[in-house]
C-alpha cells in the first residue's frame, strides 16, 4: 500500500529535505513513529536540519497505517508549508526547483549580507514567508546572542522556506528599513537589477543597453491619422477607424487599428508592438475615440518618463490636435514648470500631456485628491513601471484607491510600449510570471499585439539581421602598465594612512574595470562616517581617503578609456582632470598624488603619440569608410556606453582625415557632478544636434549614449554602430525604430566573447517573450485570474507596511559636517523646511565656512531664485546652493548628500542620501522668523 507514494518521496527527498523542518510536524511524527524516534529525529535537528529530514522520511516509507499520507499532507498545509504541499500533492518540483537560484545568491552573499541586517526590523516585514515561531526563534537569538547571529538564524530561515514570493519580500523588507548595503549586496549579486557602478559617466544605464535597429519606409507623423472634423468615427468589429476627408490624407494602418481594439472598448491594455510602428498614433486615435465617448467629461493625462520624450510627445499632440479639431485643448507640463497647478490645468483642458514625476508630487501633497478626476491616463513606455518608477507610484495609488472603496470612477488604463520582457528569465514561465506583473502594476488583464495584420506591420517595420564584429583586444600595452603601477603606488599611500581594505567588503576588484569604480563608492560611502576618538585626525584622514580615491577613480577611468579609444584620449581625460584639481587649490595629499603623475606625464605623452592604434579603431574606421564609399548619403547612429567615450570618438573621427567628413554629433544625458570632463548636454543642445541630424546635410553621423535609447525620435539612420554597447532584452527591442531606412544594416562590434554571446541570448530572450505572450493571450481567463491573485499579495504586503509604525523622528540637536573633509557647516536648529521639499538654513555665520561661485543655469523654482553654488571652504565640496525667496535675499540650500549629520550628545554619525530619511525633526519655516537682516544681501 502507497508503493506510489513511498517511491516518490524517495525520488524527491532532495527538494523535501531542503524545505522540510521535522520539528514544525511533530504532531504528525508522534502520531506515526515510535517516541525513540521522532526524539532521535529532534536532537538530529538540532544539529543538521537535512539529516533530520532525510531520518524521518526514510521511516515514513515504511509506514503502513491507512491514511498516513493524507495526514501528512494535511500536516503540511496546517504548517503554512504551502508550497512543500502543492509538490508533493501534485509531485511536481518545479516551483519549488525555481527557488534554487535565489538561494545560491543568498548562500553566497550570507557572510557579507549578514553584517548589514537588522533583523528586529525586518521581521515586521517578512511575516508572509516566515512563520510565527521562526520569528520568535529569531528575535530570541538576537537578544541572546546578538544582530548577527539573528540575521543567521534569519537567512537560514530563508533559505529552507517554501514561499515563491520569499526572495521578492526580502527585498521589499530592505527597501522598508533602509538597509541599502544589504539591499545593494542582494541586487549585486543576481537579485532582479543589473549591476550599476554609481557615478560611471553620469549615464544610469550606460553598462546595460542594447541595441537592435528596426527600420521603416517613411518617417511616422501625425498625418499618417488624420480625418475631418466632420468625419464619423465609429466602433467596428475590428476596433477603431477613421476615414479620410481629403485626397492624400492617410488612413489608420489596418494594423495600427487592430492596436486600437481593445482600449476603445474601455478595456485596460498593454499595447505591446515593435518601435517605428507608430504607437504615438495609436495613442492619438485612442485619445480622439475616448474624446467623441465622452465629450462632457473627458479628461486625458499622457505620461513620459523624461522631458526630451515629453518635450517630443507634446509637440506631436500639439500640432496634431491643432489641426485636427482647435476645440480639443491641449497643454503640457514637466519639471522645469512647476510653478503652474496640475489639478487646474486638468481641470481646464481636455488633454495634459506630463512627465511622470509631476502627477506623483500632485497626488502626494494632495493638490489632485485622487485620480478619480481623469478618465483615461496612457504611460509611454509602460514597462518602467516596476519597482520605485513614477510609473507605479502612480499606480499604486490607483489600486489601493480600487480596493479601499467600491464607489470609486477611476480612468482608464493605457500602456504603451516596445516590449514586456521586464526582469530576469530564463524560461517562458519566468517571463509569464514577469508579464503577469507588469499587468498587475498596470491593472491590465488585456495584452494588445498585431495578430491579424501582421504582413502589414511587416511591411513598414523592417527588423535588419545584426552583424558581429569579433575584433582583437589591445596587446600588451606600456601606457595600461604605467597607470596600473601609479594606481598600485596610490593603493599603498593609502594604507599607510588607514587601512581602506576594512572599508569595503567588494574582493578581487580589478583596475579598469566596473568592480573596481564600485569598490570606490563603496569606500568613499564609508568613509563619510569614519569616526575617531581625535576630531582633526578623523578630518585629516577622511579628507586623505577621499582624495585618494577620487584619483584612484580617474585613473581607472581612464584605463576603461584607452581599452575602447586611443590612448591619447586617456590622457587627455586625466589631463582634464588634473587642471581641474590645480585650478581649485590643492592641499598636501593632492600636490603629491599631482606630482605623481607629473613625473610619469612625459612617458604617457610619448607612449599616446608613438604608441600603436587600437585595433577596435582600425575595425570601426574600415567599416566607416567602407559603408560612405558604397553609400555617400549614409547616415549613421552609433552608440557607447558612457559620455567619456562619446566625447573621445567624436575627437579621433574629426581627427582622422578619412572620417573627419562626417562632422558627428554627440547626444548625451544631462551633466553629472561626478563628471569633470564635459559639461552635459541641455534639451536645447539636443535638439539642436537632432535638428542638424534630420534635416543637415553637414552633419553624417550621431554619437549617442543611452540617453537616445527610450522614445527619442533619431530619423533617417540606414547605419547603426553598437560600439561595445550590449545588455538586457528590453532595451534591445525598444531601440529598434531609431533608424528610419530600409535596407539598413545593425552591427555590434566588441573585442569580448562574452558580450557577442550576450547579445545572441538576448536575442533568444526576445523570441521567449514573444511565447509567452502569446500563451498568455490564449487563456484570458487564466491570465485575470493570475492578476487579481497577485494584485491582492501587493496590496496585502502595501497595508503591512502602512500598518507598521514609523520611527518617530528626535528632537536633539544635530550637527551637520562636510562629507568630505568634516568641517562643520551648521547645525539643525537652523535648518527648515519649504514646501516640504526644500531645506534652507536660517544662521547667516554658515557663510563664514563657505565659499560662493557663480551659477551656471541661474533660474527661478518654486518661488527660489537660483543665484549661486556653495561649495564648503575648506575642501571646496558642493554643500547646495544660494538662492533668494520672497523678500530674503541670500539663503542656503543643502544638499543632504554632502553632509554627514552627528548627533551632539552621542557624537554618532550617519549618513543619508535623501532629506527624507533623516532622523530628526526638522520645523516648517515660518515667515516670522524673518529678520531685517535676511532680507539685505549678505556683506
């Protein structure tokens, strides 16, 4: 009786015994084992909780009582071993198999992870993965033994659970208690984001795009949907359809309507179709239905998620509108107009189109009470909506108001975008589960794809087969063993003034590699709070370190330059940046770090005017010249992974007498602090070189960085470079449509296997996501049903958090000292706040340790008017800015960023990011507390 069974717990002991605790089901054990054994097993427990599994189900396969495995199952489910129950009832693993790659992170990072938890804090959290006793057992350990045997005894927890959402509401627990070295530590290493090195070029997905080009016959335009005034405008079968009124108006794509099906039926959708296809059009064929079902009371919000998208959009629906029907107002809104009201410009037109951030900021503080006011909001590339993304705090606000009250009107729901292959994945399930959540975030149960017009599509979106260019590294290279050596020299200076290994956990850090600029943020963030018994020895040695890294940074910069352009433009970036630290007066360390490498400068020079080329360039300017001869009118997009490298391309094309013809442009994000070579670019600058592009026949050729891989409309591209610019799946199906030509070629071109291999499972990745929409599509049922489960767990996990108390903010007095040198710079008391944002500092004497400059974008802002940048005295760190309010002339705004804050009584330092986390209070400013003397400028 029961072989069936017993041979497959046999077969699967080795799932069970990783989830099975025997001494959770000791009722069962005591009810059909010998008291000897069920004790053997518990005192087995205490040492190998495995072994004690693997004890008891070897005697449960000799059990023959009726009923017993029944009872087992029942035991299992009675103990919150849920996932252990659907296994086993169903003997399948899968589930259960897919935990495995989040405890191989976790097992591999535990010993690092454990120093950074807190695990009183957590568990308020992670209730839904953990059961009542393990966290009993949890807090017992820290209060017997201490924070970190508790975070043990926490992750080991973990690790046996059998909850699929366990590693997900780890995170969220992170996140909720502000532990971001755990949290950091977690993501690293495999847990949903890709690695990031803070500060890499100021590009925040620099080391983590893709391209992959599609190509049209004809730019996309608003007049590709244009009709009369007079034109009816019906529902059909098919969806949307507009017909023309005069001769050469076009009419909707039959593609481009199918695309409009479900959201003119007032369904939520995620319109999922490649770039270039004309989703802005749909999205206005959409706007102009929902206008005509609705004429009194439709309210239309069109959200980007950055203002050159918005700058884009706006304008399309401006000019489109305009010409279409004058009676539909349009106006639109971003960052840079927060001065007008959001909830009266909704309320005055018919459609606002905004940047994401501006809707949150209104729901925030209430000045929009609910979105109950809108009747259709449409997000432009809806896959960000994930994680902290506008996006989903948008949404979260629209879903907790859907469940809190059944009287709601909440608007309609449209989501636009290239692909919904968010997260990782490595199967179709995994991309369905991903899939799932992106439409739970969106409050979608529709996924809306060209299915019946797809020869069509085909016909205006060509996707170009991508070419590899294979080329050969740099050989053994004199120049990458002079910096390697000065950087080694540096790392020793280093030591002898305090052992920075102690400082950060992150190992095998190689020069000129991303792991090594992590190591560096990692080291510079402790730093901040080094503290010693002696003041000026802590300021001394803080201020050493800080100076030491910073060049130890530069110089890894510049490895990571000369490995991808000419060794010349190495040089010249550490040039820049050595002028730089002349010009700003230097102290002690940074005169010898200077004279460090002022006696290796004529050696570089030499090597960087002698030395051989790199044999990357040689590949890319034979492509070049090659392509220009077969094509004059060439146009080329090429793109690079961070503004350093940008600039250094531009530099060697116009000055390699064979390309120098193309004149490029660069396009690149806005400036960094962080970037001392190169002042950013502004939505004027872009536009400007996007003009140049389009209509010029001076300029041949666009460098850009991520900055045009999201929304940017880049025409009349028949060449796109990749220039060792390789990542994620979403990011290569987004791009495609920055080219506009037929007939246009994609190449990738890299001197690492690796990144060639990526790119070709990135393109794997892409056909899986297509699988798995599709699956999802042919079971609509199935697929609300999955939503609304997962739509409950969110707002369930959203109401604990809510539900946790917050930690009241102190009262005591805090000083704030310089980040970088420590100097004092004010104390709390005189901090307060406007418009719970901004963060002034009433005591004029701060101005005694400060120094001003001049601004470089003076502006007007939420009342301030930005006049200078103030930079701490000593050390000459950006502490903010000096901007004028209402009638006080000079006053100062910090950055919280740049101070560390030191409890007076206990002398504790901490540092924080964001003025939101601080732990003490700070007053609301009141206009009482100005005196005669604020309102004059400061002597």
């Amino acid at each position: 009786m029961y072989e069936l069974e017993k041979e497959n717990l046999r077969r699967f002991s080795a799932y069970i015994t990783k989830f099975l605790r025997p001494s959770v089901i000791k009722n069962f054990m005591t009810t059909y084992l010998e008291k000897e054994m069920v004790e053997s097993i518990l005192s087995t427990e205490e040492k190998s909780v495995t072994i004690a599994a693997q004890m008891l189900l070897d005697k449960m396969c000799y059990l023959e009582e009726v009923g017993w495995f029944q009872a087992f199952l029942d035991i299992l489910l009675a103990s919150e071993y849920t996932g252990l129950h659907n296994a086993i009832k169903d003997w399948n693993f899968q589930e259960l198999e897919d935990l495995n790659k989040h405890r191989t992170y976790l097992e591999r990072i535990e010993p690092s992870i454990v120093k950074h938890m807190k695990p009183s804090e957590l568990l308020a959290h992670m209730s839904d993965c953990l059961r009542l006793r393990e966290c009993e057992e949890i807090k017992a350990e820290e209060s017997r033994r201490g924070p970190i045997a508790a975070s043990e005894k926490l992750v080991a927890s973990l690790l046996r659970s059998d909850r699929p959402n366990w590693f997900k509401l780890l995170k969220i627990a992170l996140e909720s208690c502000e532990l971001d070295e755990a949290l950091e530590l977690l993501e690293m290493n495999g847990g949903g984001k890709a690695e990031k090195a803070s500060g890499w070029d100021g590009e925040p997905e620099a080391m983590m795009t893709t391209v992959c080009f599609a190509f049209r016959e004809e730019a996309e335009t608003e007049d590709m949907l244009m009709s009369s005034n007079d034109t009816a405008v019906t529902e059909k079968p098919g969806g949307f359809r507009g017909e023309p009124e005069r001769s050469g108006e076009r009419k909707l794509r039959e593609y481009q309507k199918e695309l409009t099906a479900a959201a003119v039926q007032g369904q939520n959708t995620i319109i999922c179709a490649p770039t270039g296809c004309g989703k802005t059009i749909v999205a206005l064929a959409i706007c102009e239905y929902h206008l005509k079902q609705f004429p009194k009371r439709a309210k239309i919000v069109f959200l980007a998620t950055k203002v050159d998208v918005y700058e884009q959009q706006y304008k399309l629906f401006k000019e489109h509108f305009s010409c279409k029907d004058p009676n539909v107002r349009v106006t639109g809104l971003c960052g840079d107009m927060d001065q007008l009201s959001v909830l009266w410009l909704i309320q005055n037109y018919d459609i606002v189109v905004m940047t994401a951030q501006i809707l949150v900021n209104a729901l925030q503080s209430a000045e929009v009470p609910s979105l109950d006011i809108l009747s259709l909001i449409l997000f432009d590339e809806c896959h960000n909506t994930t994680g902290k993304h506008p996006y989903n705090n948008i949404m979260t606000h629209y879903l907790d108001r859907k469940f809190s009250t059944s009287t709601h009107s909440l608007p309609q729901i449209v989501g636009l975008t290239a692909s919904v292959g968010i997260g990782s994945f490595k199967n179709r399930l995994e991309a369905e589960n991903n899939i799932l959540q992106l439409c739970a975030n969106l409050d979608t149960r529709v996924i809306t794809t060209v299915t019946e017009h797809k020869d069509e599509l085909k016909s205006y979106v060509h996707t170009p087969e991508k070419e590899f260019f294979d080329v050969r590294e740099r050989p053994s290279d004199p120049f990458i063993r002079i910096i390697k050596n000065i950087m080694s020299n540096i790392e020793q200076l280093v030591q002898k003034t305090y052992n920075i290994e102690s400082l950060s956990n992150i190992q095998n850090r190689e020069y000129g590699s991303q792991k090594y600029e992590q190591w560096i943020v990692s080291v510079q963030k402790s730093c901040k709070v080094l503290q010693m018994k002696d003041a000026d020895e802590e300021r001394r040695i803080c201020r050493q370190l800080y100076n030491y890294t910073e060049h130890l940074r530069k110089y890894n910069d510049a490895l990571i330059i000369n490995e991808d352009a000419r060794t010349k433009d190495a040089l010249d970036y550490l040039d820049a940046f050595f002028d730089q630290v002349r010009n700003a007066g230097y102290d002690e360390t940074e005169r010898k770090l200077t004279a460090l490498y002022d006696c290796q400068r004529p050696q570089l020079q030499r090597l960087a005017t002698e030395g051989e080329q790199n044999p990357k360039l040689d590949e890319l300017r034979f492509i070049l010249e090659e392509e220009y001869q077969n094509n004059e009118q060439t146009r080329t997009v090429m793109f690079v992974k961070t503004r350093a490298l940008a600039d250094a391309m531009k530099k060697w094309i116009d000055e390699t007498d064979s390309l120098k013809f193309l004149k490029p442009g660069v396009l690149i994000g806005k400036r960094r602090k962080s970037n001392l070579t190169g002042s950013g670019m502004t939505l004027n600058n872009k536009k400007g070189i996007l003009d140049s592009f389009k209509s010029s026949d001076q300029s041949k050729m666009l460098i850009a960085t991520s900055v045009a891989d999201e929304g940017i409309d880049i025409p009349q591209c028949n060449l796109v470079l990749m220039y060792e610019y390789v990542g994620n799946v979403v990011k290569m199906v987004q791009v495609r449509g920055r080219g506009r030509a037929e007939g246009s070629r994609c190449f990738l071109i890299s001197s690492s296997k690796e990144r060639i291999e990526k790119e070709r499972i990135n393109m794997f990745k892409e056909k899986i996501v297509e699988e798995a929409i599709i699956h999802l599509q042919s079971n609509p049922t199935s697929l609300s049903n999955k939503v609304d489960v997962l739509q409950k767990d969110d707002k369930t996990r959203r109401d604990h958090i809510s539900a946790s108390p917050e930690k009241p903010k102190t009262q005591g007095s805090y000083e704030l000292l310089c980040s970088k040198c420590k100097r004092f710079a004010c104390m709390s008391d005189n901090i307060r706040v406007v418009q719970s944002s901004h963060h002034i500092v009433l005591d004029r004497s701060m101005f005694q340790r400060c120094t001003t400059a001049p601004h470089k974008n003076p502006k007007a802002f939420c009342g301030f008017n930005k006049k200078e940048k103030m930079l701490c005295a000593e050390c000459k760190h950006d502490w903010g800015l000096v901007a004028s309010y209402t009638t006080i002339q000079d006053l100062p705004l910090l950055k919280i960023e740049s101070f560390v804050v030191q409890n007076c009584v206990t002398r504790k330092q901490e540092y924080f990011r964001k003025w939101r986390d601080v732990t003490f209070a700070i007053r609301e400013f009141d206009m009482t507390e100005i005196t005669p003397e604020m309102c004059r400028p400061r002597d």
